[in-house]
C-alpha cells in the first residue's frame, strides 16, 4: 500500500479496509493530507479508525495528542470502557518491559560468569524464568493493544497450528469443521489463543493417557466465528475453571501461569469469549470471536 492508496480507500464501504489504511497513514500522511483527514475523521463512526485518523493529524501538527476528548474513551455512565483499559495495560507492559530487560540481561551476563556450573544450577533456571516472564509481559503488551485485522483462512490456521502439535506431542487431533473459512480478524491474537489451548490439550492427555485423544470443532456464520477444543485427559481442578485465567494460576509444576490469562486477554482485545469447563472426561475449551472489526 502506498499513500495515495491509503487515502483511496478510505473512501470504502469496508471497516477492516479503513482501519488498514488508517494504520498506514497514522505513519506516512504528510502536510498536504491535513484536508482530507479532517475531512475522514469528520465521517468516521468506528473508534479504532478515528483514533488512528487523529493520531496522523496529531503527529503532523493539527491536532496535539492532548485535544483528544477523552469523552470518546467513556462509557455512558461514566467509566472507563475495557479499550481504555486495554490501552493502559499495553502501555504499561511496555514500560515494565523497557525497564527490566536490561536488568535481567545483565543478571544473565554476570550469574553465568561467577556462579559454577551455572547452566545446571538453580540460579539458572530461576534467571530463565524471569526471563520468561518478561517476555510473557511483553506478550501482554501486544495482546492488550489495537488488533491487527486483516483477511486470513481460519481453516489453513487451525491445520497448521494441529499438525505442529501432533508431531511435537506425538498424538493424533481430529478437526472437523469447512475447508475454507475467511474472516476479518487478527491471526496473530487467534493463533496465540489456539496454540495455547491445543497445547494445554495435548499436556493434559500426555499426563494420563498414551492414546487419548483431542478433537477440534470450528464454524462461523456472517457475524462471528467459533472454535471448540475438547481432550480426555485429567480435565480441571474442581471449582478451579474461572481462576485458571487469572495471571500467575496454573496446574502445571514449573509453568509460569500466563498462557490462559494472555489468551484471555486477546481474546478480550478481539471483542470476543473464552470458556473453560470440566467434562465427564477432560476438559473443553471454548473461543467465539466476531468477524470482523471491533
């Protein structure tokens, strides 16, 4: 896409083609734009699209960050709507980040010179697991902020995602659903959930059974689109589905608790649900997603 396309397709009847562009001039708008934008953020009725619009006027000078009315950001009875939070969130993921990483590379650098033998010792692995975490931070940071949405084949994602994890646990998932499935979405957010819960599947039986079993269900309509993954290995804690998406929870020894609770979250960044449950014989887990922009 270069500029003069962007500002054509403004002009589109499609959200997800003006967000896309939107993006694009957020970053490469010039001077001579400053009309048109006006004249885009005066019609624009998607909030994702106006904010990207008065961010490109802001940063050519039209319009300092600070005029933004804040108003746009609030609910009707005054509190803060889950994309301001969202927002707060990715900011402050990114702050935490910046300033701990160096921190932890150096404490890398330095434990590996003076502690003995220290790729097998525990200050080694309790290192590699702040190392862990910052990166599950800054995961949070991605997740948290503006979904990149985009045209992609949900049936192409779902193969390639089951055939890494069959050959990585070395178990066979059965997937049932169209052998085509377009949508407006964005792919990197639903792959993150759907590796995670396809890999919190194959842990779960690999733990109990040699052959169990993992069958992944998905569908869509002209609205939304779905997946369901069900395994029959240990199923849940009793009492513990809710809780297992807070950060810092999980079942397994030695995992840092962060993949349900950043699945979570992009999933909320989407404008969609998760549900976790317990069956007569495992676990199911539940993801439903509009199609399109939020």
């Amino acid at each position: 896409m270069n500029r003069d396309e962007a500002l054509n397709a403004m002009s589109s009847d499609v959200p997800a083609e003006r967000l896309e562009s939107a993006r694009y001039l957020q970053f490469w708008a010039i001077p001579a734009d400053i009309p048109q934008l006006r004249s885009f953020l005066q019609a624009e009725s998607v909030g994702w699209i106006s904010r990207s619009l008065k961010s490109a006027l802001a940063r050519l000078g039209d319009a300092p960050e600070q005029e933004i009315d804040l108003e746009d950001y609030l609910q009707d009875d005054g509190t803060q709507s889950q994309e301001v939070s969202a927002l707060a969130r990715a900011r402050i993921a990114r702050t935490v980040v910046h300033e701990l990483e160096p921190i932890v590379g150096a404490i890398q650098y330095y434990a590996s010179r003076e502690v003995t033998d220290y790729s097998s010792s525990r200050t080694a692995s309790q290192v590699n697991r702040m190392a862990r975490l910052l990166r599950a931070i800054e995961t949070l940071g991605r997740v948290s902020g503006t979904p990149r949405i985009q045209k992609f084949d949900l049936a192409t994602l779902i193969a390639k995602l089951v055939e890494a994890e069959q050959v990585a646990a070395e178990i066979v998932m059965k997937v049932e659903g169209p052998g085509r499935l377009i949508l407006s979405s964005d792919p990197d957010l639903i792959e993150l959930v759907l590796g995670n819960a396809l890999r919190n599947a194959a842990e779960a039986i690999n733990e109990v059974l040699s052959h169990g079993s993992v069958a992944v269900v998905y569908g869509g309509t002209d609205r939304d689109f779905w997946v369901t993954i069900s395994d029959n290995g240990k199923g849940l804690p009793t009492g513990s589905s809710e809780r297992l998406f807070d950060v810092g929870t999980s079942t397994k020894e030695g995992h840092l608790g962060m993949g349900l609770a950043l699945s979570i979250e992009a999933t909320r960044t989407l404008g969609g649900k998760l549900r976790l449950s317990g069956t007569a014989q495992g676990a199911r887990f539940e993801m439903n997603v509009p199609d399109g922009v939020i």
